[in-house]
C-alpha cells in the first residue's frame, strides 16, 4: 500500500489545484511519488484541456514590460473575465512580457509550465496570443501605455520615435490607444480596401444627388475623412486626441514615428 498520509494529499492539492480525490488517486498511482504523482495530475489535466482548446477565448489580459530599454507586449487569452482578473493569470501576463523584453520572443516557452497550471486549476482555454517586442533603434526613443481595466491590462500600445522625447512618444502611445489606427500612413493601407471605400463613397455621392462637376472634390473629402477615422484610419492623418484642432502629424513635429504596436482585448 503507498506510504502517505492526508498532508500529502493536501500539499499535491496546493501545488497542482487538483481535487481532493484526483490528488489522493494520483498519489496511490503512484506508490506515494509525490513528483510522478503532479506529473500524472499535470498529463491528465492537460488531457482534459484538449478537450476545451475548440472553445472561444476571447477574454484575457495584456501584459506589459520594458527592460533596459526593449519593451514587450504579450497577450494571454481566456474564456471570461473572471479568469482574466485573476491575480495568478495577470501574473502570468506581466511575467511572460518581462521575460520576452529581457531575452526575446523564444523566452515564452520558459513559461509554459505555468501555463500549463493555470489551464488545469482554472479550467478554461488558456493559450498565448499576440506577443510584440520592440528594441528601438540607437538615438531612438521608445515609450509605451498600458490601459488597466479592473485590474487587468486591456490595451498595451508601444511607440518608436526616431526625434522627439519620452513624453511625445508616451502622448502618441496614449493617442494610438484610444484612436487606434489600422496604419501609420494612409499609403499603407491596401489598394483594394482603398478602392472598395471609394467605390462606396462615389456611389452615395451620387445617391446624394451631388452634382456631376462636384463629385472628385465631394469624394476626395470623404477620403480624406475614411483616413482621418478613429478608430481605424492612419496614424498621422488622425486628429491628436490631445488638440483636436492638429493632426498628429503636425504634433510629432520634426519627430518622426519610425513604428508603433498595439494589442487590445
């Protein structure tokens, strides 16, 4: 007969969330080897959570991390929110982006033990998405944003400038996060999308009645505006969320956004 006792049960219940008979099962198979019997746990959960992976996951928490300069967005998704808010889950958000600005994309799989936990103690289809890293260019200067919701990042945005200072970068960082734009400039933007747009702004142009002479000016403007959109729309085209009466073009000044990242829930 295995050699444990109810101490043994309650501390496998501890390490891996498993319940209290699940943990006394795994410790009789495995003789009372506390290590092979978190394994067993482990394997049997994961099996478990294959069955859940088809199920949405469109909750979840950003993280957000800078490290000597190289910033990094990660992005954990959930089924709710309740998961999402959990101290454990957001922990894992803010650490998965920490070790990615310190050593690079690859340093996710570090992490995939304690993934692996929370998708057996919490029972949902836990899974990475989004994952940015930024290491700006020497002379370069980089700032970020990150929106809490209950406590839980929701939306991360990071911007590279080359001119310009920290709190330019950070203003356009707050501006991209609340506008958020689909480009930097409107030239970006793909041509058929651009065309479709056209096509339907000509055709309500003219179900509007405008005159024949009027319609390039009439749906230029209305180009103009599709550029301008928030959301969507390009970045430098957008009315700067801080003066309205200025583009953030006219905002940056002689700094130019040499690339910006945003990854929202």
């Amino acid at each position: 007969m295995a050699n444990f006792g109810a101490g043994d049960v309650k501390r496998l219940r501890d390490q891996t969330g498993a319940g209290m008979m699940d943990a006394k099962r795994a410790l009789v198979t495995s003789d009372g080897d506390f290590e092979i019997a978190a394994r067993w746990l482990r394997e049997q959960g994961l099996a478990a959570q294959e069955k859940r992976s088809g199920r949405q996951n469109a909750e979840g928490a950003v993280g957000l991390a800078v490290d000597d300069g190289v910033a990094a967005i990660v992005e954990l998704r959930s089924e709710t929110d309740f998961v999402a808010k959990s101290p454990e889950f957001t922990g894992l958000a803010d650490d998965l982006a920490a070790a990615v600005a310190a050593r690079g994309e690859e340093a996710v799989a570090e992490l995939a033990d304690r993934l692996d936990h929370l998708k057996v103690t919490l029972k949902e289809n836990l899974e990475v998405g989004r994952v940015v890293r930024v290491a700006p260019a020497e002379g370069h200067v980089l700032d970020s944003y990150l929106h809490v919701q209950n406590g839980r990042g929701i939306n991360a945005v990071v911007v590279e400038l080359a001119g310009g200072d920290r709190r330019l970068a950070h203003d356009i960082a707050v501006h991209i996060a609340f506008a958020r734009p689909r480009h930097l400039t409107r030239g970006e933007f793909p041509p058929d999308v651009v065309a479709a747009r056209r096509e339907e702004l000509e055709a309500l142009s003219r179900n509007e009645g405008k005159p024949e002479a009027a319609l390039p000016k009439v749906i230029e403007g209305r180009m103009n505006g599709f550029f301008k959109e928030a959301p969507g729309g390009a970045l430098l085209d957008q009315a700067f969320v801080k003066d309205e009466k200025q583009s953030v073009a006219q905002a940056l000044g002689g700094a130019t956004v040499v690339r910006f990242a945003q990854v929202e829930i």
